[in-house]
C-alpha cells in the first residue's frame, strides 16, 4: 500500500515514539504542521491497514503497529521517519 503525504507524516511522527508513548491528534498537529481534520482522515485509513492503532486509554492517542514502524522504515518513505518537523 502507498502511503499518502499526509498518512506518511502522521506515520513517521508517531514512530519517533517509544513503544509505550502515544500521541494525541493535537500532538500530531503540532508535531506534523497538518490539520485536525488531515490527521483525523491519515489515521484513519492508518488504522484501517493496520499501520496504527487507537490506544486504550481511549480512541483520541494513537500509535504506530510494528508493522506501521516497518513501513515507515522503508527507503521510500526515508524523509518522514522521525516525523518531528
């Protein structure tokens, strides 16, 4: 699966994260320099392929899969790794 612009910033900022951290989408906003709306539309179709996942302590955390970290790895997505902008 192609990762759109957007899908790859959120992706490559959530896998900056330890794996016991999760970020919230006004996190990511800030993280990113998307918009709510972007981040919200980008996490969604994450969770959908099973990228990332809503965090227990409720849906608004997100974090990246082991296989979302393995995606975000790969050369073609090399610049958003690391995501902090």
């Amino acid at each position: 699966m192609a990762l759109t612009e957007h899908e790859a910033k959120v992706l490559g900022a959530l896998s900056c994260l330890d794996v016991a951290s999760a970020l919230s989408v006004r996190e990511l906003g800030r993280c990113t320099g998307l918009t709510e709306s972007s981040i919200r539309k980008a996490l969604m179709r994450l969770s959908r392929s099973g990228l990332a996942l809503g965090t227990v302590q409720g849906p608004s955390r997100w974090r990246p899969t082991r296989r979302g970290r393995l995606a975000i790895a790969l050369p073609s997505y090399r610049e958003y790794a690391g995501g902090r902008r």
